[in-house]
C-alpha cells in the first residue's frame, strides 16, 4: 500500500442495542441528543436512528429479527450483546479505499462498494465501518451546521473529547491508523487510569481518538475488557461545562448511577447497565 487513505471526518459511533426506541430516547433524555433521520437497511434487516450529541453523531442500530443469524448485525449483536459496535471513517471514494486496504492485507467485510467494514483484527482491535456517502439528512452535511445543538440541556455536555479503545495489541493500531489511514499521533504517554498502561492518543479526521493497552492484560478493568466478546471502544468520553449540573441531571430524574470505577478519564462515567451497555464518560 502506498499513500495512507485519506479520513476526512469520524462519521458516527454505533451504539448496538435490542431496543431502538428505549435507545434513542435515552440519548435524547440524557444527553440532549437531536435526531435527524431514522431508517431501515433491508440488506442486513436492522433498524437505526441518526442523531447528533453536541458536535458527535451516534447511530442506535437494533437487528429487526435478532434470531436471524444469516444477517452480519444480528450475528454481532448476538455476539457483542448491547454496546459500542463501531466507528465510522468518511473517505472519498469507498471502493478505492477497499482495494487499498485489501492491497495492505486487511480484512474486508459486508462490502457493498460505497461502504464497509475493516474487521477488528486488521486495525488493532476495532470493528471500522468506512463510507463515502453521506448520512441520509446530516445537517453538518447542509453547509449551515452548528454543533452547539445541545446547547442549555441540563446534562451540558459541549462536545466529545475523544473515542477511547482498548487493544491488546497497539503497535498493530498505531499501523493501521498512521499507515493505512492519515491519522496522526497527538500523545503517547503512560496512564494509570483506570490501571497502568501505554496511551496513545491520535487525531483521526475531526476526532481524537485514543487506544490504551494495559500493561496487565488478564486483570483489572481494562483487561475484563479484553477477556470478553468486544469490537475495541471503550467508551465515549464527552466535556462537560458542570460536574456537579451534570451528576445532578444524571441521578435526579434520570436516576441513572454514576461511578468512577473503570474510568479512563479524570471524570465519571454514566453505569453501562443503565445506558444499555454504553459507557459514556464526562470531564469537566
């Protein structure tokens, strides 16, 4: 492979679920999510919501018939249970990029020309969906775009910090994101949170986006991680104005429980179990 692909924008994450409308609905009660577009994809008979948290798309997607593992989403979803399924780089031209990435010897998987996924081990760990077209309706498609969309909502998040990802093998993620794509390493620096362990942190498109490889991968949070069926994202880490408005709207009506334990950030992060297996932390 020659010239790295070129990313211009992170798209969107997928947030796999088995409940569309309690998902989207979360999103919107919780972090002031706006939605523009709902659809279908018969192809892989799976339901999906497009909506927009501050300045980070995020697409709530559930298998229509989730016994039917003849179809790619209802196999992860079995697979994963509900969670972060991917992330989505935008390029040019989508078939020019399959072929790069095949040409690096990268496996390719629900291909269908104008989008597809790189599987997790070709990228370090990641399940990447990459798309030449854009979302059906995206306003920041339209020219006019303003990402303080979520702007006075009690949860007051202004905008993601980052994409946070644990690998087992970071050496195989720095290639595939500095290499096969443009991305560019910001940081690369220990960490001891939430154990210790090497993290680098990369400037993906628009997106910051940072891999963590513990030094212990059979103990702790991070290595929990690892020893069960994930596709790479840790959690979505999001800036908050106010700690304390945030963990008031959170735990007041919401009755959502927060915890520090597991955390990436110097921040807190919403419990999993209660964002329908999402982790989403904030600082401030």
């Amino acid at each position: 492979m020659s010239a790295p692909v070129r990313v211009s924008r992170v798209i969107h994450t997928i947030h796999a679920t088995s409940d569309i409308d309690r998902c989207r609905l979360l999103y919107q009660d919780a972090l002031g999510g706006l939605v523009f577009a709902e659809n279908y994809f018969p192809a892989e008979d799976r339901d999906a919501a497009l909506l927009y948290v501050t300045d980070h798309m995020v697409e709530p997607m559930a298998a229509r018939n989730p016994d039917d593992l003849t179809k790619p989403f209802a196999r992860q979803a079995a697979r994963l249970g509900q969670a972060f399924h991917s992330f989505e780089l935008k390029v040019a031209d989508g078939k020019a990029a399959s072929a790069a990435f095949r040409e690096a010897g990268c496996t390719i998987a629900s291909d269908y020309g104008v989008f597809f996924f790189v599987k997790p081990e070709s990228t370090g760990g990641v399940l990447l969906e990459v798309c030449e077209l854009p979302m059906p309706n995206d306003p920041w498609e339209r020219g006019h775009w303003d990402p303080r969309v979520g702007a006075g909502h009690a949860c007051g998040v202004t905008g993601l910090d980052h994409i946070a990802c644990v690998t087992a093998d970071i050496t195989a993620a720095l290639r595939f994101f500095t290499e096969r794509v443009d991305g560019a390493v910001i940081e690369d620096e220990r960490t001891e949170l939430p154990q210790p362990a090497r993290r680098v942190l990369l400037q993906v498109g628009d997106t910051r986006v940072a891999f963590l490889q513990p030094d212990d991968p059979s103990g702790g949070p991070l290595g929990a991680f690892l020893s069960k069926p994930q596709n790479g994202i840790y959690a979505l880490a999001w800036r908050i104005a106010d700690a304390a408005q945030a963990r008031a709207h959170f735990e007041g009506k919401l009755k959502l429980r927060l915890t520090r334990e597991g955390c990436v950030t110097a921040g807190f992060a919403i419990e999993p179990d209660d964002f329908l297996g999402a982790r989403h932390e904030f600082v401030a």
